[in-house]
C-alpha cells in the first residue's frame, strides 16, 4: 500500500549524536530551560512502500517531560507566552481549510521510529513529546496522500501565517495555536532542531509530506511543516454535560 508520508535519510553523525520530527541519548531539558519533544536518530521517514509508516525517533534519555508539574523558581521568568498543564489532545481542526480529525497517539515501532497513522484520514499526536499547549514543541503528524488519494493533512502547504490550529484536549479545553509560517524542507535536510528542539514558548508543528513526487521510489521527496504557537485556550463543554 502506499502512502505520503515521510521517508528515511541518515542526518550528519554528529547531530545524530548530540539530539537524534520527531536525538540518540537526547537529554531532557530541566524545569529551567526550554522543554523539547523527543528527537530523531534520522530524518523524516516517508511510507510511500509500506502499509506502516513511520517516522524515525528516538525516546528520552528520562522518559517525557511535562511543563505541568513541580515548578521551580523562576521559571515562569523564561517562558514567553501563555503556557497549559499537561493533558492529552483528543481532536485537531484547521478552520480555514476546514481540516478536522481526532486524533490517535503515536509511539515508537521496534526500529525506534514514530509510528504515523495508519489512517490517511486521521492525524496523530507523538505522545512521547509534550502534549499540546504544554511548554515545548508539541507534534501532530498525518498523510498529504494514501493511494493518490487525499490525506488528512494534503492542503496543509495552504497554510500561511496568522492562521489558527486548535487542538481539543481530554480536560475540556481547546489550545488554540497560530501559525507562524510553513515551511518545505528535502528529506535528506529535513531541520530536526529547528522542528523539534528546546523553545520557550508553547509550541505546535504540523507534519506532512510534500514536493515533487517520485514515482519510480513510490515517495515525496520533501516534507511540509508548519510551525505554530499557543496564543489562547477556551473551555469546551462536555457532551454529556449540560
């Protein structure tokens, strides 16, 4: 089956080294500098031959970090911006392009790559980074197309800066991000740090494929990110309440 998505490209040995979309032996930042979701041993991997794609990652050295918990002096002083507990996300819409999905978790294969979502019409959130509205780039990744179909995310290079992403989470609030800028980046280049590494501020990146297609490797050969920021939340009503 084939799908786009991601695919695999050594990074330089010594980024590899240091970090590792989503770095080896990758140190968790502590409560007094910016957080960092977990990074990759190598590039995006795309999953234009296979039924399971996957995106290659590697886990904590000290397993997630969460913003919510066990506050520390002065560190309130380094975050630009509001800032959420920690709490799982449940859906994400892009309301110009009128995108919504739910939204699976995404964990780590036995390759130590992040698994993508099997489903073309559905996005998933990496759960080993932080959840969406905590401190540090939280990650939403899903398929621009499956079996020259489109995916979920196959408008998302439409996105352009000043517009909203909101991700409802499982504590009845909706994080609402804006989006700074998108950005297109070749597989073999694709800017891990910059996706993935410290910032100080709540932050969300959307993921997908994009570029020219390469029909004789069954893949694209770039992927498609947008980087956004929390800029507010709101309370949504249960839908058993009243």
């Amino acid at each position: 089956m084939r799908s786009g998505m991601f695919t695999s490209k050594p990074l330089v040995s010594g980024l590899a080294v240091l970090v590792g979309l989503l770095g080896t032996g990758l140190l968790v930042y502590a409560f007094t500098q910016p957080s960092s979701a977990p990074q990759p041993t190598s590039g995006p991997v795309d999953a234009e031959k296979s039924s399971r794609p996957a995106l290659q990652s590697q886990p904590p050295a000290a397993g997630k970090q969460s913003s919510a918990g066990g506050k520390r002096a002065g560190v309130e002083d380094l975050i630009v911006g509001p800032v959420l507990p920690a709490a799982e996300p449940s859906s994400v819409s892009i309301p110009r392009l009128h995108v919504g999905s739910r939204l699976v978790q995404l964990g780590r294969d036995d390759r130590g790559a992040m698994e993508v979502p099997v489903d073309p019409a559905t996005a998933g959130w990496y759960r080993l980074g932080p959840t969406p509205g905590e401190l540090g780039p939280a990650v939403i990744a899903g398929h621009v197309t499956w079996n020259q179909a489109p995916g979920i995310f196959f408008r998302l290079a439409q996105l352009r800066g000043g517009d909203l992403v909101e991700v409802a989470r499982e504590d009845h609030r909706v994080a609402v991000f804006e989006v700074t800028h998108v950005a297109r980046f070749e597989k073999s280049k694709f800017p891990t740090r910059a996706v993935f590494g410290g910032v100080d501020y709540a932050a969300l990146r959307l993921i997908t494929c994009g570029g020219e297609y390469d029909s004789s490797a069954h893949r694209y050969r770039d992927n498609v990110v947008a980087f956004a920021r929390l800029v507010s939340d709101h309370r949504t009503k249960d839908r058993d309440g009243p």
